[in-house]
C-alpha cells in the first residue's frame, strides 16, 4: 500500500497500515483479498446490469404501448377544463403514458414496480372515469390487453 505525497507514492509504513486497517476495516479487506474483490466486481456489474436493463426495458414498453391502437387518448394527461369535465379532479389525478415517460427519461423511478404502478395508474383512471364499456374504456381495454401481451413476452416479471 502507498500513499501520495507530492506527487510520489510512498509506501505506507506498518503503522499506518495498522491504523488504516483498524479505522477502514471494510475497505481493507477488498485491498488485501483478491477473491472480496472479484466477489465486490461481479455483485457490482449485475446491480449495474440489473438497474440498466430494467430501465431500457421498461423504455421499450412504454414505446411500444405508445403506438398500440387507440393508445394516443392515454398520451397526455387528462385536461379536464379543454374536455370540459370539471368533476374528473373529483375522482383521479390526471396522468398519462406521457408523464410516465417523462418520469423514465428523468430518472425519477426507483425500481420497475413504481414504472408499473403508474401504468396500471392510467389504465385505472380510464375505468373509473369513463367505466369499461364506453368507447373510451373499450380502447382502454385493448391498450392494456396489449400491455399485457407486451409485458409477458419480454417477461418483465423478472424485474419485480
């Protein structure tokens, strides 16, 4: 082990070895034992692959559900004042895929489920408002059995 000084690496004297040892117990371990540090490198690429993947999937879905038949009335959220429907407030906030995409592209999902969570979010909304057999709830149907379909053949499962 070295230290800098002065832009020359000195190597640490026993004491400070001991100190450093003592106060950085569980950094020193990784410093020291070649097998904690492939353990610490192979736990850090799937955390790294895992948040990643979960992330550019979740991107393909939502995109893919973008262009789904009729998903263009869940695109933005629902403005009640140009709709003229002043009770919506009443029922539900106001969210749509494109909120969901921008809190994808800003990062603002922690984990998959709280992605999923909000999709299910619009498609719920949909119902209550409109219920499920109006023309906006049946298109509400096929986006979501689309979804489905969507998120079962890129089992998105494994993300939960």
């Amino acid at each position: 082990m070295v230290k800098i000084e002065n832009g020359k690496k000195i190597p640490l004297k026993n004491e400070e070895i001991k100190i450093f040892k003592k106060e950085l117990e569980d950094i020193y371990k990784y410093l020291v034992d070649e097998k904690e540090r492939e353990k610490l490198k192979e736990n850090a690429d799937k955390s790294l692959l895992y948040f990643d993947t979960w992330e550019k999937q979740a991107k393909t879905l939502i995109n893919m559900l973008w262009k789904v038949k009729g998903a263009c009335l869940f695109h933005k959220p629902v403005d009640p004042f140009e709709l003229g429907i002043s009770d919506y407030f009443q029922k539900k906030k106001s969210y749509g895929f494109t909120t969901v995409k921008k809190k994808l592209s800003n990062n603002l999902y922690t984990n998959f489920k709280q992605f999923t969570e909000d999709i299910k979010l619009v498609f719920d909304n949909c119902y209550l408002y409109n219920g499920p057999n109006s023309s906006v709830g049946l298109a509400c149907t096929v986006a979501k059995n689309e979804y489905q379909k969507y998120y079962e053949q890129m089992d998105m499962d494994k993300f939960l």
